[in-house]
C-alpha cells in the first residue's frame, strides 16, 4: 500500500466513533422517517414548501406575503420538488439530512477547539437530543438553515483562519439567511468575533469585509427577488409577530401595530419603547432561557430535557472551567458584588418570577468579560455567538426551542467540558487526596453521569416521537403520560390519519379541485386536492350568522388579511374573495384561543357546529363527516339554499 492510502486509512480509524455515531443517527432516524411517518401533519410544512414554494416557482410570488420567514426556504423546497414530484418526500428527506450532518459537524466543530473526548462526550449529546431528533423526522424547513450554520461554524472556529474560511462562512451564512433569518444574528457575531480576535486590526477588517461581502453574494438572489417582485428589499413583517406572541400588550398598541400590518409599515419595535424593554427583558430572562434550561415546559434544548433547571449545572461548570477563573478572592468578590446588584435590580424594577435568571446570567456574562483573555480563541466564536444571538432573539419569545440551535451548540460543549474535565478535579478535591484509584474512580464516575443523562434522553427522545407521531395526546400530556407509555395498549392511530381520512372524504365530492375547504388548518385542502380558505376560529363578530362567517361577512381588515395570505391560493391583494364550499370545525383547547379578543368574536358561537343536531345550525349546512375521537366535523355549504 501507498503511503497515502496508509495515512487515509490510519485518519478513517481515528474518526470511527464519530462516524459511527452520525451512521446510527442516520439508521434510527431514516427508519422513524419512512416507517413510521406516513401522513403530512405539520401545518406549517405544508403551507410554506406546498403553497407558497408552488407559487413562487410557478411565477405567482407576487401574491405571496410571508410574516416570519423568508421566501428562499419555500423556493428552494419548491426546485427540489420540480425534480421528486412529492412534496412530504422531499421535505423529510432534507430533514433526516440536516439533522445528520449536525450530528455529524457537531463533533468537527467541538474538536477543533477541545480534545477528541470532549468532542465525543459532545457530538452523543447532540445526537441524542430529543428535540434534535423529532426535528429531524418532521417534514418542515427548520434545520437546513441551522445545518448551513454548523458548516459555517466548523470553518470558523479553525485554529488557523484562512481567507477560504471567511469566505466559505460568509457564503453559508447567506444561504441560510435566504431560508430563515437565524442565519443574520449568527453573522453579526461572527462579525464581532472577526473584529475583536486579535490586535491586527487591519487584518481583522478586512477579514470582515470579505465576511460581508460574501454574505451579501449569497443572500443577493432573495433582495434582488424581493425588489423585483415586491418592490422592497426585505419583505417579511415581524409586527404580526409581535401581535401573536408578545405576552404583555396594550388596546392602544395593538390598534397601532395592527395598521402597521396593514399598510405594510416597517417592524413596530420601539412603537411603545416602555412595553418593548418589557416584553424583552421578560424574553431574555424567562420565556428564552426557558427553552434553554427547562424551568416548566417539555419544550426545551436542556441537556437534561426532562427535569427543570438541572441542565443549567454542567453548563456553568464547564463555562467556569474553559474561562479558567481561580477561585480567588477577586473572583469571589465580584461575583458576590455582581450577583448583589443584580439582585437589588431585579428587586427594585422586575419581578423575581419572570427575571431571577438576571441573576445567574448577569453575573457569569460579566466574569466571561473579565477572563476573556484566558479562553482558547477559536472557542471565542461560540462564546460571542451565544451572548450576541440570545440578545437579538429576545426581541421576540421563541414560539419553539430549536429556533434556539444556532447558538446551542455551545450547551453540549460546555456540558461535555463539565464532564470530562470538571467534575473529575472536583471530585478529587473533595476527597483531598492524590490517588490513582481516586483518579480512576471520578473517572468512572463522569462516565456514569453520562450514561445517565444519554439513557434519559434517549427515553424522553423515544416518547417525545411516540406523542408526536400518534394522535393519543397532546404534547402537553407528556409528563403525566410517561410511564403509561410502557403499558400494554390498543395500538394507537398515526398523527396525520384522520387529515388523511377527511381529506379522501372531501375528495370524492364532484368539482372539488375548484373548491375552497374553509379550516383552520391547510392539511385538509392538502389531501382533499382543494382550494383553502384560512380561519383560526376566532374572526367575526359575536352573534352574528355562521353564514355571516363563513362569507367573511364582518370580519375585520386584519382577520380577512391573515386569512387572505394564509389561504391556498395566497390572496395578498384581496383579489379571490373566495366562497367556501366546505367548513371543518376543530373544537379548540383553551391553550389555542387567543385571550386578547376572543370574547368579542364569534369563537363560542361556532361552538354549535360541534353537535350537527343542533338546530341553531343552518339548513344550507349539511354534515359530512364527524370524528368521534377528536370531534371534528365537516359540512358542505350550500349557498343556493336560503339562510
């Protein structure tokens, strides 16, 4: 054999754990994907890589508004699909290949800054992920972009940067911009770790103008579509946003950021600046760090995703010990005097329930500052990301925590660090004495956490995809549904199923590729081959008609504008005035009614639909299907009969 084949064969051996690791991902997840997710559930999925990605590429975009994400992701899916012809394949076959290449740069990532340990102790957290691994399964647009973003920040946290490196990260982080705007925070702190890496400020310029540069290349095709199409460079709104998710709101706000929704004015950020650093300071110490950490939501990217608060303990451990920070009496002192001020702040201008992580977070951001100098600098863009990325998502509450995974790559790092390095010294120092049995037995030690914490999340990971995949409960019954789950049962119907089963229903009906199917979710009109008319339930005015409804007779400008570019085909400029044909009634859980003016809509009188004998329903409704395990109801309108 050739020198060369003996050195390739020689690196294969040296990285076999990590390729076995993203095989065995691969393998678990390709056999979940394909053998257990037959039916198109995901509502988002559908509208934005079916609709709205079919439009684009069939020149109809100029219809298209988009209020969070832009338009690259659905034009992308909509390309791939021109070539397969089968929109779910193509979108799990990009998420199960997402998720994997994550697995797989997720270790290529940690090792260029730490040892192979670490990095391995790193890449199974990862892998066993539970969140990571329902993403992964799911047919949606959310990890392609944060893929792009592991590929940049493998290059990025090189040990020697070259200009290919710059360039290659600029260009990634472009591309995953084009899909969702994750990738723009992500850039702004490469931006920053490129400016402050070293003394070289001339190098360090013009390294961030080549990062710029090439970013802008590669995010050009959708400000050139943007301008050509809408005649805006960006055209997203996060104002609607805002009105959906901001937890504290005003009547007077909302009238002002609803007309900015409708006239298409810039983000109502700093419309009312004093209700904006509350909702931000509540984001950034509460609602965010929530899906970081897990203080009472299953929705989270923990380590330890099951059990509150206690992922946050390797985290810090690790961080205290890659910032290299003696435990001296300086250091005491500030942090004591930091977590004192921060307290009293918290104490004088918050609330203890909804900002108390200011005081942990506050603290150990101002020892990262003042011990800067002693970390691995490649490990510096991770360290900046995390900081710059969480301060710029806090402008919003994250509906979901893998909106968090661009930055959370840091997480399985410093848990890791924790780990192998950390918790071994303080083991040793408990027991005060230098043995190489004691060494041996931390050692052990370590490894038993791990395989702790990596049986639970491959428990929790196990349950999380049964729920998600099967219509039995909803997410937030996990926890009292946990050990139930190990009972015998009557084998339990696929998510997705009864969709499925309305939609055949509604497709037999005569000319319903013509048809508008009015529901709240996209899915029914997806398997019934209809037109769609969006309603969350929750429009109108209350008592009147369900005919005044259905015709959108009353709604407001902002509940038919929602509706209008939320429908199949997208109506941007309220030029269809669709009729709907069909009507489904979902009966809603509480937790899915929005409290601001729901008592003002017709929410409690479509509650009739729910029994079709009913007499206050109209004649020209006609039932054509009940389910009697979720109570979903469908009806044929009948316009041609009188109300």
């Amino acid at each position: 054999m050739s020198m060369q084949n003996v050195k390739f064969i020689k690196s294969l051996d040296s990285q076999k754990y990590p390729l076995v690791i993203t095989l065995i991902f691969f393998l678990v997840i390709s056999y979940v994907t394909f053998f257990h997710h037959h039916y198109w559930f995901e509502n988002d999925g559908i509208f934005y890589l079916h609709v709205v990605g079919s439009e684009i590429i069939h020149g109809d975009g100029k219809n298209v508004k988009l209020f969070d994400s832009p338009a690259g992701g659905p034009a992308f899916y909509g390309i791939l699909n021109s070539f397969t012809n089968d929109d779910f394949l193509t979108a799990k076959i990009v998420s199960l290949l997402s998720g994997t290449g994550i697995v797989f740069f997720a270790y290529y990532i940690i090792k260029n800054i730490f040892n192979v340990k670490i990095a391995l102790i790193g890449q199974l957290f990862v892998a066993c992920n539970p969140r990571l691994n329902l993403e992964s399964i799911y047919a949606m647009n959310e990890l392609l972009p944060i893929f792009l973003i592991f590929i940049s920040l493998y290059f990025i946290t090189k040990k020697h940067l070259r200009l290919y490196d710059i360039v290659i990260t600029g260009s990634l982080l472009g591309i995953s911009s084009m899909i969702r705007f994750q990738g723009m925070p992500v850039f702004i702190a490469i931006f920053v770790f490129l400016l402050i890496r070293n003394k070289q400020i001339r190098i360090n310029l013009s390294y961030c103008l080549l990062l710029g540069i090439f970013f802008l290349l590669a995010f050009s095709p959708l400000i050139l579509y943007n301008y050509y199409t809408h005649g805006t460079i960006i055209d997203t709104d996060s104002n609607f946003y805002m009105l959906t998710n901001w937890k504290y709101q005003t009547p007077e706000w909302r009238h002002k950021i609803s007309e900015n929704i409708l006239d298409g004015k810039s983000s109502g950020l700093f419309l009312d600046f004093n209700l904006f650093l509350k909702n931000y300071f509540y984001n950034l110490f509460y609602h965010n760090p929530n899906r970081l950490f897990n203080f009472n939501t299953l929705n989270n990217i923990s380590i330890i995703p099951p059990i509150p608060f206690l992922g946050i303990i390797p985290v810090i451990g690790g961080l205290i010990y890659s910032l290299k920070i003696s435990p001296s009496r300086t250091s005491l002192i500030i942090l004591l005097g930091i977590s004192t001020i921060t307290t009293f702040l918290v104490y004088l201008f918050g609330d203890f329930s909804a900002h108390f992580f200011a005081i942990i977070m506050i603290p150990l951001l101002s020892l990262g500052i003042l011990n800067i100098r002693n970390v691995e600098r490649n490990f510096l863009p991770l360290l900046i990301l995390s900081v710059v990325y969480f301060l710029v998502i806090s402008t919003v509450p994250v509906g979901k925590a893998d909106h968090l995974f661009p930055m959370w790559i840091i997480i399985p790092t410093l848990s890791a660090i924790f780990f192998i390095e950390t918790l071994p010294k303080i083991f040793l120092k408990i027991r005060s004495v230098k043995d190489s049995k004691l060494a041996v037995q931390s050692k052990n030690m370590s490894i038993l956490f791990i395989i702790l914490i990596l049986t639970a999340n491959l428990v929790f990971s196990y349950v999380l995809l049964y729920y998600a995949l099967h219509d039995e409960a909803s997410y937030s019954d996990i926890k009292n549904e946990f050990f139930k789950l190990f009972q015998r049962r009557e084998p339990q119907r696929e998510s997705g199923y009864e969709v499925k089963q309305i939609g055949d229903v509604l497709s037999k009906q005569p000319g319903i590729e013509n048809s508008y199917v009015m529901s709240g979710s996209v899915n029914y009109a997806y398997y019934a081959h209809s037109k769609f008319v969006y309603t969350n339930l929750q429009e109108g005015v209350k008592n009147d008609s369900l005919n005044d409804f259905v015709t959108r007779e009353n709604w407001t400008a902002l509940d038919r504008y929602v509706s209008n570019i939320s429908s199949n085909p997208t109506d941007r400029y309220d030029i269809y005035h669709p009729l709907p044909d069909y009507f489904i009634y979902n009966p809603l859980t509480p937790n899915a009614v929005n409290p601001w003016n729901v008592n003002n809509t017709q929410f409690e009188d479509l509650k009739v639909l729910a029994n079709p004998d009913n007499p206050r329903i109209p004649p020209n409704f006609e039932l054509l299907f009940k389910s009697n395990k979720t109570g979903t109801v469908v009806y044929k309108i009948n316009h041609q009969i009188d109300k």
